[in-house]
C-alpha cells in the first residue's frame, strides 16, 4: 500500500516528536485532488478523505489526526482528548501536551506551521493565511502552549509549503489594509508588472511575527505551493485555472 509522503524538518526531529509536512503524493484521491487530498471541505469523495488522514496519522505513528474547522480567525484551542469530525473546533490552530493526538491543520497557499517546546513536551499546529498572520492566530497559539506550560523562548516554530512572494500578487485595496494597520508592513510588498498591483510575502510576515513574538527558533521551509505543482496543491493555481475545486495540504504533529 502507498505511504503518505512528508516533508520534514530538522528541527523537529526530536526523540518525542513526529511531525510531517505532507505533499499531495501517496493518496488515493483522483483528478483535482490526486493523490493525498486532506481537505475534507473540499468535494472530494469523503472515504478517500479519510483514508489520505488516516495514512497520515499511521505515518505519525498516533490513533487519531485531529483537524479544527477553519474559519481564517485568530482562535487557538487547547485540545486535551480526541474530539469526533463534527464535533471540530471552530479556530485556526490546535495545542496540547497529551501523548498520541495527532494535532493538524490544513492549507493549498495559506502558512501551515508547526510548532514545539520540547523540553515541556507541549505541541501545537497553525494555520496561518493573511487575515489570520495579521489579525494573530500565531500568538494566540504561543500563548496557549504557554498556559500549558511551554516557555516562549524554547518554542520552534516550523513554516511548512506555503504561497511564495512571487507568486502572490495581490491588489491596492489588500495593501491598504495592512498599512492602515501598521506602515512597516510596507516591507511584505514589492510593485508587481501590473500597475497599482503588489506582490506579497506571506512567508516573511508569518517569520516576522513570530520572531517578534520572541520564540526560541523559526525555520521557514521555502516551498512554494503555487509553483510546485507535482507537490503541492494552489488554490490560486486553482483559481488561475478555472478548475472545479482544489485539494488540501496538511501539517501535522504529535508527541510519541
């Protein structure tokens, strides 16, 4: 039987830890999805949904992956046992100290990341789009760990396959917002060919903040999920395309 195939990062290699960024390879979803669709919001067949996570979670070595709802929000919850699939959270990253949860999130663009304080065996999940890196999905997810006693300062933070600056053009109302917000931003932009039109840098946002927020390490993988195509899903690529729908990366990790 094929495996799911994962991305892995060195820092995340500890002797309690398993951890995968998986690429869209070693499922059995077909067309659009082909092969290792994760996104069980997609219109993908929902038994080939769930035997792409549960490949996924049989790669993790745990019992059970859980996945939020995403709703794109700054939400961070405290898991502590297996919740059931219509029973999911609504929020945008998971955190727990128990051992064999599977902890994920899902994304086709969008910053999924990783995280871990190993020392006080305390893991979490995120996923962070625009909204959810500017509004602060990642520092509500530091914060969370932290009342499960993890130290900010010993916290890795994995950035895992998302849209990169080139391939993210974006329009002047999007910039706007971030200016209104904080003029620094300015830095995440560069002129696109196309006048009044802007190229973001999710990935150096997402760096920024956690760096800002002072966590131990952050690695930021520098995969492109629009560019890679053999690898990853795009819901821009997508979009560009004028296809039906579009599968969904996952991230995941547990402490083994």
């Amino acid at each position: 039987m094929t495996s799911a195939i994962a991305i892995q990062s060195d820092l995340l290699n500890g002797k309690d830890l398993a951890h995968g960024f998986f690429t869209r390879q070693g499922g059995v979803s077909q067309g659009v999805y082909a092969s290792l669709n994760g996104g069980v919001g997609s219109n993908d067949d929902a038994h080939a949904v769930a035997e792409n996570r549960r490949r996924m979670a049989e790669h993790l070595g745990v019992a059970h992956l859980l996945v939020p709802f995403q709703i794109h929000s700054a939400d961070a919850r405290i898991v502590e046992q297996a919740f059931a699939a219509d029973e999911r959270p609504r929020c945008d990253a998971l955190v727990t100290s128990t051992r064999g949860i599977g902890l994920g999130v899902t994304g086709a663009d969008c910053g999924i990341t990783l995280l871990a304080d190993e020392d006080a065996q305390v893991i979490g999940a995120a996923h962070a789009g625009w909204k959810g890196a500017l509004t602060g999905v990642l520092e509500a997810t530091l914060a969370a760990m932290e009342k499960l006693g993890a130290t900010r300062g010993k916290i890795t933070a994995v950035l895992g396959p998302t849209i990169a600056q080139k391939s993210y053009e974006i329009g002047p109302e999007f910039f706007e917002r971030f200016i209104a917000e904080d003029k620094d931003y300015a830095r995440f932009f560069v002129a696109s060919p196309r006048e009044k039109h802007f190229l973001f840098d999710l990935p150096g946002l997402i760096g920024f903040r956690l760096e800002r927020a002072r966590v131990g390490a952050f690695q930021n993988l520098g995969l492109d999920t629009y560019a890679e195509e053999a690898r990853f899903y795009s819901y821009r690529r997508s979009v560009h395309r004028k296809e039906e729908d579009y599968g969904r990366l996952v991230a995941a990790i547990a402490l083994v």
